[in-house]
C-alpha cells in the first residue's frame, strides 16, 4: 500500500479516489428513484400500490444505509479508511447486478436494503480520507470536487432515465462498480490514520461518540443539517408525478425534475464550496443556502401550477440544497481521528436515511391536519429546515482546525 502524503492540489489521487467513488454512489443510489414507477409496473403494480410500494422499498434501502452506516463507520476507524471503501463497493455492485433480475417486489426489497449497506461506506470514508490528506488550508476545495462529482453522478441517473430500460440501468450500475473496484487497487490509507493507529486512543466506539453530551449533541445537529436535503430530493421530487397529479398538471417528467435539483445542487457545492474558502467559514456558507433553501422550497410550492414552473423551481430547491459539499467538510472537521469515519459515514447515511421517519411523519401530518398530501410535505418542511438552521448556529465554527487530534 502506497504511503499516504499531505497534499495541497485538489487535483489528487485521493479526490480522484473518492470523487469517482462518490459519482457511482450517488448514481447507484438514485437509480431507484429514476426507476420507481416504470420498475414496479413492469411487475404488475399499479395504481395507489406504486406509490405505496415505492415509498416502502425506498424506506428499506435507507434502514439499509443507515445499518451500513453504523457497521462501515466503525470498521472504517477501526481497520482503515480504505478497507470500507473496498468492501462497500463489492457489495453494492453485486445488488445492483441483481437488481437487474428481480420478478418480485419481496426480492426487490431485500436486493435495495444490501445495495443500500453498501453504498453506506463511500461518502463517509472518501471524505474523511480527502480530509486527512490535504492541507487545512485547502481540504475545502478537495471535498468541493467530491461532492460535485457525486452530483453529477445524480444527474447521469436521471439522464438514463430516458434512454435505458430499467433491467439494463441496473445492470450498467453493477458494472461501473467493478470498474471502481479495480481503481480502488491502487489506493492508499491516510497518514493521519496510520499514526493514530499507533496510539492507545479507542477507535470507531459507539460508547466513546454518545459518552460525551456535548460531543453527542454536536453529532446530532451535523444529521439534522443535512435532512432537508433528503426531504428535498427524497420527497418534494420523488412524489412530483403525485403532486402533479393532484393539481392536474400535465406533461410532467420525473427525470426533468430529478435532473434539475441535481445540476442545481452540483451548481450549489462548487459555488458554497468555495464562497466557504473565500470567506474562511464554513458555518455563515451553511446558514446563507439553508436560507436560500427554505426561499427555494417556499417558491417551490407556490408556483404549483404547470409542469414548467415545477420543473424551474426543481432547479432552485437544488442549489438551495447545494450546501453539501460544506456540510461533509464540516462534519468532518467536528470530530477527532479516532471517530471520524463513524461520525461522517453514520451522519450522512443517517441523515439520508432520516426519509424512513420522514414519509410517516408527512403521512401522519396530513392526517393530523386533514389536509391533502401538499399540506402534509409543508408542515414536514417547517419541522425538518428549522431544526437545520437551529443546529448550524448553534454548532461551533471548523473552518482551518486541524483534524491531527483524538477524542478522549
């Protein structure tokens, strides 16, 4: 294994590494999305059982990503960062190509939640190697091309949509993954590990993240920044075809939709990233898109009303939610060597997989309210952008804090 050096370019072997790792990630991950509705009719659902079905297999992907997370994390600070990135990619390759052959929804549903245990370890352990491999001064600009690369990872997902039947999609993802694997065999554990490795400090604890309340309430608020992200993308445009529906809006394509909020989201993470590296913070960048985010989401559904206007307002709720690439950074930046793959890989599979709560808690809002399914998708992102900027102003300021320290 090739040593590990500090790097100063963000044009690395290591972004390389895990930008590309982070591209076939995020498609993987929204090829679902993509191919819910054609997918589920192709094996006889219809009706009310699409969405039904789909919010469900979508719900046990994420419990699969969050179970992931927890088992990648801790293997990730324990054995090394690049050990997770091997193993998430074999897994999540092998689902994908079996994906391609499911003929029932019960398969459909055990194949999502193990592609989604191994798509767990690549966000997580790439930013964390990113991170420990590059300078203080310039890590910002590392993780703003991994995040950008995962973005348009997101966006060749939903071009697809348009050109692939879904079987072919699938099988297309599990070979990217292979590929992926091959590159991997030249990577390199971060210098940072290896000398922490070296101590006595515990590494990759559960016990050691929640022994502290201050240092489980700052982990909790680094999930909850990162939630409306996924109540953007995992709900306001996964449901389009259904909110389209309600208001008789005709001509309405998903993959529109799904692919604007990507290139705004990719227009979002190199624009934060680096307005984070120019202004020296990374908390006044989060808290000025999260306040971009809620104008968004607020634009968003008062322009209900033609296909065209949804399609547009996808595109603004995505750069809105383009703070991810300043989200991971600062994640990151929160937590000592000894938990920082825990820390990165649970908070972003956590905060992905925080739809699992968030399609009952819509659902239970509408029936609370007795309103339709727009009202219940408001009142969820009231609750969900509030808790962000609560958390991002009450969560210290990381911007140059070098990450050469431990938890104890």
């Amino acid at each position: 294994m090739n040593k590990s050096k500090i790097y100063h370019s963000p044009f690395n072997i290591a972004v390389l590494v895990a930008g590309i790792g982070f591209f076939i990630d995020a498609f993987d991950l929204f090829l679902f999305n993509v191919y819910r509705i054609p997918s589920l009719k192709d094996l006889g659902l219809s009706g009310s059982e699409l969405t039904g079905t789909g919010e469900r297999l979508l719900s046990i992907q994420m419990a699969g990503m969050m179970v992931g997370g927890v088992i990648t994390g801790v293997i990730g600070d324990k054995k090394g960062r690049v050990t997770v990135l091997y193993g998430s990619i074999l897994l999540y390759s092998l689902a994908n190509f079996a994906n391609a052959f499911v003929q029932d929804v019960n398969t459909y549903a055990v194949i999502r939640f193990l592609a989604g245990v191994g798509l767990a370890g690549e966000l997580g352990s790439g930013i964390t190697l990113v991170s420990e491999s590059m300078s203080v001064e310039k890590r910002g600009y590392g993780t703003i091309l991994v995040a950008t690369l995962g973005a348009l990872g997101a966006v060749t997902a939903g071009l697809i949509g348009d050109f692939l039947p879904w079987r072919q999609a699938f099988l297309a993802a599990g070979a990217a993954g292979g590929i992926l694997l091959i590159l991997r065999l030249r990577s390199f554990e971060s210098s940072m590990f290896v000398a922490a490795k070296a101590g006595n400090e515990r590494r990759g604890s559960l016990l050691l993240l929640f022994s502290s309340r201050r240092r489980a309430l700052k982990y909790f608020g680094c999930i909850l920044m990162g939630v409306p992200i996924w109540y953007s993308v995992g709900l306001l445009i996964t449901l389009s075809p259904e909110i389209a529906k309600m208001y008789n809006i005709e001509g309405l394509k998903l993959s529109t939709c799904f692919i604007l909020f990507q290139v705004g989201i990719c227009s979002g993470d190199l624009l934060s990233g680096i307005l984070s590296q120019l202004f020296r913070s990374r908390k006044k960048i989060l808290l000025m898109f999260m306040a971009l985010g809620v104008l968004s989401t607020v634009y968003h559904f008062i322009r209900i009303d033609n296909s065209q206007q949804l399609s547009i307002t996808s595109f603004f709720m995505g750069l809105g939610c383009g703070y991810l690439s300043v989200f991971v950074t600062a994640t990151a930046e929160h937590f000592g060597t000894n938990l920082r793959v825990t820390v990165t890989a649970t908070v972003t599979n956590f905060m992905r997989g925080a739809l699992v709560l968030l399609i009952p808690l819509h659902q239970f809002l509408e029936r609370l309210f007795h309103t339709h399914l727009t009202g219940g998708l408001i009142a969820t992102g009231f609750i969900v952008w509030g808790l962000a900027i609560l958390s991002a102003s009450l969560l210290s300021e990381t911007f140059g804090r070098s990450l050469a320290y431990a938890e104890e």
